[in-house]
C-alpha cells in the first residue's frame, strides 16, 4: 500500500512537472563598468582646495590649503589647482580638484607628474604615481565660485 502511494505521489508530481514551461534563460548581457564618480554642471565651485601630502621617504604627512590658480609646494612638488568643485549639500558628498602637479628640480626644468581631476572619495581613481610623495584631495573650501 506504501509502494502504491509512493508510486502515485511520484506521478503526480512529474506529471505537474512537465505542464509547467520551463523558466526562460537569461540573457547574457556585457558586465557594468566600475561606478566612477562624476561632477555635474550642478555642483559648487570653490576658490580652495585642502590637500594632503605624505612624504614615503620620512613618513611626514602635511595638509596644504592651496587657492585655485596660485602654486603651492610640497617638498620637490609644485602643484596649481585649476579648479575645485562640490556636490550641493543635498546630494551625496564629493569633492573634486583639477591638479597639475610637477617635480622640480635643482639645476633642470621641471617634469610634469600628474593633470586631472582627483576625487576625495576614491583617492586610487586617479592618483599620482611617485616613489616619494603622494598628494590627495581632502576638500573644498572658500567662497563660492560662480
């Protein structure tokens, strides 16, 4: 009689099985790029912008607030900010600074190092490759630039 029942419940539930269409496959589609921050037509413009610095070789870590336009040096490095932008407060927060960042050196011209844009929030998404210092975005501050 168990035989029997078992036999009948295996029926039935092939035979329910089967009446269902089977789940359509998924289409494959090409994997998301990385999310990468972007600054809108929107977002505030500043006439400073608060950058650190650490020297690899001694460990010294110095915070610079360097006005849009106007050079400014950590160690061998004299770094202009073309511009300094911010998300309105509304929005989730990011800074964000054109740089250009050149090496000087003793008795030679200059060699340009880093131009671009770095982002407080992902300081890997554009960095600055140097064996001895490294220079990141911390904020914006100031008056507001129209």
């Amino acid at each position: 009689m168990r035989r029997v029942l078992v036999v009948a419940a295996l029926v039935t539930a092939v035979a329910a099985q089967a009446q269902t269409p089977p789940a359509p496959m998924p289409v494959p589609t090409a994997p998301a790029a990385p999310a990468q921050p972007q600054m809108s037509g929107a977002d505030l413009s500043f006439d400073t912008a608060v950058l650190q610095g650490l020297d690899k070789v001694t460990a010294r870590v110095v915070t610079v607030e360097a006005p849009v336009g106007a050079p400014v040096h950590v160690g061998a490095l004299e770094i202009i900010v073309r511009a300094c932008k911010k998300r309105r407060p509304e929005d989730q927060p990011e800074s964000a600074a054109f740089l250009d960042i050149w090496e000087l050196h003793k008795d030679q011209p200059a060699s340009a190092l880093f131009r671009g844009w770095m982002f407080a929030s992902s300081p890997a998404l554009s960095a600055m490759e140097h064996p001895v210092y490294d220079i990141w975005v911390l904020d914006c501050r100031g008056k507001p630039v129209r």
